[in-house]
C-alpha cells in the first residue's frame, strides 16, 4: 500500500461530500447559515488547494492544514456525534460568515501568488544523494550534542546557545534525509536505518514526552510519513497496522498526557521532579486521561470531551476570540509589529519586548487561563486573530497580504516539496503553523522559519559531514556514484 501525496482533489467529488455534509448537518438540527457557510467553505478550500498545486508547493499545504485543522475535521466531527453544528457557539453566524471570508481571500491571494513566484526552487539539487547518508548522521549529531559543544565558548556561549535553540531543526531534517537516502539506496525496498530510528526516538521522548510537547511527540512521526509519501514507499501490512496503533494511542493516550500534564509543571521543578511527574503520569496512562477529562471537561466545542479531537478543531477557540472583537476589543496592527520586532537578534537589541500574544488573547476572553498565568499560550487560528487586528479589514487584507509574503516566500524557496529534505520539512512545520500559528506565528515562521530552514540546508551540505565523522570515520569512499530513484507522479 503507497499512502498518496495529493497535487489536487476532484472538485466533482468534494461538491458531493460538501452536499452530503450538508444534509446531515440539517437532519442533525444545524442552522441552515451554518451548514451552508460549511459547504461554500469545503468547495473554495478544495479550489485553492488545486490552484496552489496541492501538497507539492508550501502554499498548498498551508492551504490543506489551514482548512483541515481549523474548521472541517471540528465540524465533520461534530456532525458524527450527532450534534448541531453550531452548538457551544457564542457567536456562530459571525464564525462562518469569517471562515468563507477568510478562504475566498486565500484562493485570490494563491492565483495572485502564483503569477510572481520562482517556478524552480533556490534550494534545489543542494545535497546530492551520495552525501545524503553522513549529512543525516552530522545533522543527528549536531542536533543531539551541539548545545553542550557551544557551552564550550565561556561567556559567548549564551547567547549562541539562544541562537542555536532557534535555529536548531537538524534533528528533524537529518531524520528526513534519512529517510530520503535509505529508500533510493534500497530502491523502495527499505525507509528506515539505525541513526534515523534512534533520532526518533531520542526526539520523541527528549523533545515530545519529557516537555508534554504534542508536537515533539508528532513530529518524528511526521519526518518518517512524508518522505515515505513524497518518494511512493510501499508500505507493508506490519507498517500499516503500526502505523494504526501508533495513531491510537497518540488519540487516546499521549494528547490527554501532554494537556493534563503541564499543569503540574513549575517554573524551577528540578529534574528528579520532572522525571517523577513523567514516570507517574505514563505509568497510569488511564487515570491520566480520566484526569484530563475532568479538567477539560467544559467549554469545548463538543457537548462531551473528545480527547485528540478536541485539539482537530478551531471553531470554538476562535469563536471567543470573535466573540470578544464584536464586543470593542480590537488589538490593532499589534501582533503584526511585535512579531517584526521580535525579528531583530538579541545582540543588536539585547532588552527587545516579548510580547505573548496567546497568552495576552487568553486573558482578554477570560477562562482560559488563571489571573496569575503569564506564560502559558492559548493557540488561535489566523482568521480569529485577523479579525481581532481590524475586524474584516484584518480578515480581508491583513492577513492575505501575509500569506502572499508567506506563499511567494517558500514557493520560491523550494519549489516542489517532494523534491528535497529542506521542503518536506516546511511541510512538517506547517501542519502545526498553519492552523495554530496565527498570523503572528507566521511572521514568525518567515522569519526565524526561514532562518532555520537555510541553516539547515548549509549545514547538511558542508558541516554534517564533519559530525559524521566520530560515528562514521573518514569517508574513504571518494567521489561515490549518484543513485537514482525517481517517484512517480
């Protein structure tokens, strides 16, 4: 079985599951508004999903995880329960009039977009597929060890260390060309050698377990998928069924582990502490769920908790948000400026402000977080925080005028993401970016993304080779010939 990597879905066929949506939403008890802003929401996210180029282009792909995440898998959830879809709303005729204004300004910034973007990507045929092995192996490395050999420096070492943490994805990228290198050299018969899976792991728990970090949990996952989607892997009957378990208990057990246990973090828990909380939370995965139920019990979209969907939907954060704009408390160009600023490096402006928007959002709608909470961030979706900047001039002109930068930005960047390890992690990053990042987070993503993204690329190509050597040694080999495997279409 090869898990597809759509480039377009038929419009013929997404019409008739938008009407079918439709009429379950009607039996069920859905306003007639609602159910119809669904359908006008599904059919012009499926065309500019087509316009972008589907999943291939970075645009693309925002587009699928923006309507994905945030409004259809919520609502088509909602009509599997068998509840109206506009229930637990505070505002719902203004959520969907938003919602297919925010997607029909999406598929005229894509066709604008594609007129003025780089048809071929800059990063293209940077890392040729005889060097891919040693980069992935430098990149792990790094990734692991490179905090504590920049703690060398002395007194500089600060603030490389806070640069690098920004910087630093060479864990996830040297999983993907792992990946990328073990199916060309095995001809499609093979995804996965040893540095690869114990990066996995070594993220998964480090960067996902330990930090109750749904993403860090994810991500590895996500690093292995998408090459095995880009290049047609085959997968076997054992791999699917995996695949199958490992999606259970990240739905059933690991979203409720990570939610419910970061309210028992502190700001200085030593480390036995936090190995206490994360053994105790794990061994009772049952109890813990139960738990996040009972704390997470009132004010979701759905009438009862739902566990990993909850966290599939953004109609019901963004409704207070929306909710809270209609009654006069707009923010202004703020989250646009503060994301610009942040933009400057601590060494030329070593006191900038830091500015936590979700957090700042959180309190503005009251109830999602305690008085006392500073830190903790409530994710928003762009459209809410768009119309928080300037109601409908936010949604129909600030935020396209984003995602046009945004969209021409990697586009040119990288062109088609099957094509190399620098896009497919674009892709990763943005099925957490774009539903959650709001426009703030994709300045943000523009930003430190894009600084991220280079660094990785140049790193794999020049210094990856050299951290490879302590695992590796010399490599003897020479100029070594380039091997081939082209996915089909």
């Amino acid at each position: 079985m090869r898990i597809p990597f759509p480039e377009r879905v038929p419009i013929n066929r997404v019409a008739i599951f938008a009407v079918a949506l439709f009429l379950i939403q009607q039996v069920e008890g859905t306003a007639l508004y609602f159910s119809a802003g669904c359908a006008v929401f599904i059919l012009i996210a499926a065309l500019a999903f087509n316009a972008a180029g589907g999943l291939t282009r970075a645009s693309g792909a925002y587009v699928f995880f923006y309507s994905l995440l945030v409004v259809i898998v919520g609502v088509c959830y909602k009509a599997y329960l068998g509840e109206p879809a506009q229930s637990n709303l505070r505002d719902p005729r203004t959520d969907i009039e938003i919602y297919v204004g925010s997607i029909a300004a999406m598929l005229a910034t894509v066709i604008v977009s594609r007129r003025i973007l780089r048809k071929s990507g800059l990063l293209k045929n940077m890392l040729r597929d005889s060097e891919m092995y040693r980069a992935s192996v430098g990149c792990i490395v790094f990734g692991v060890v490179g905090a504590t050999l920049i703690a060398l420096l002395g007194e500089a070492s600060q603030l490389v260390n806070s640069a690098f943490s920004q910087l630093n994805q060479l864990i996830p990228v040297g999983i993907i060309i792992g990946v990328m290198y073990e199916i060309r050299r095995s001809g499609g018969t093979r995804s996965l050698n040893l540095p690869t899976l114990l990066a996995a792991v070594y993220y998964f728990v480090f960067f996902g377990l330990f930090p109750f970090s749904k993403q860090g949990m994810l991500l590895p996952a996500a690093c292995w998928v998408l090459p095995v989607c880009a290049l047609r892997f085959r997968l076997s009957a054992l791999q699917i069924v995996a695949c199958l378990a490992f999606v259970f208990i990240v739905f059933y057990y690991l979203v409720p582990y990570s939610q419910y246990g970061r309210k028992f973090l502190e700001p200085n828990m030593a480390l036995s502490q936090h190995l206490a909380l994360t053994t105790r939370l794990l061994e009772s995965p049952e109890e813990t769920r139960q738990g996040f139920e009972q704390d997470f019990a009132v004010g979701g979209y759905y009438n009862t908790p739902q566990g990993f969907w909850d966290r599939l939907q953004f109609v019901s954060v963004d409704d207070k948000l929306i909710n809270v704009t209609d009654q006069g408390k707009v923010i202004g160009l703020l989250p646009v400026t503060a994301s610009l600023l942040n933009a400057v490096p601590h060494f030329l402006w070593p006191n900038k402000p830091n500015y936590n928007l979700g957090n700042l959002y959180s309190h503005e709608v009251g109830g999602m977080t305690s008085e006392e909470d500073t830190t903790t961030g409530v994710s928003f979706s762009p459209t809410s925080e768009a119309y928080h900047m300037k109601k409908w001039l936010g949604v129909l002109v600030v935020a396209p005028l984003v995602w046009l930068a945004m969209f021409v930005l990697f586009d040119s960047l990288c062109g088609d993401l099957r094509t190399t390890p620098w896009g497919l992690l674009v892709l990763a990053l943005l099925s957490h970016t774009a539903p959650e990042g709001a426009i703030s987070g994709l300045i943000a993503f523009m930003t430190f993304g894009t600084e991220a993204l280079l660094f990785c690329a140049f790193f794999a190509k020049w210094a990856a080779p050299f951290f490879a050597i302590p695992v590796l040694g010399p490599d003897r080999r020479g100029a070594a010939s380039r091997i081939s495997f082209v996915p089909s279409p």
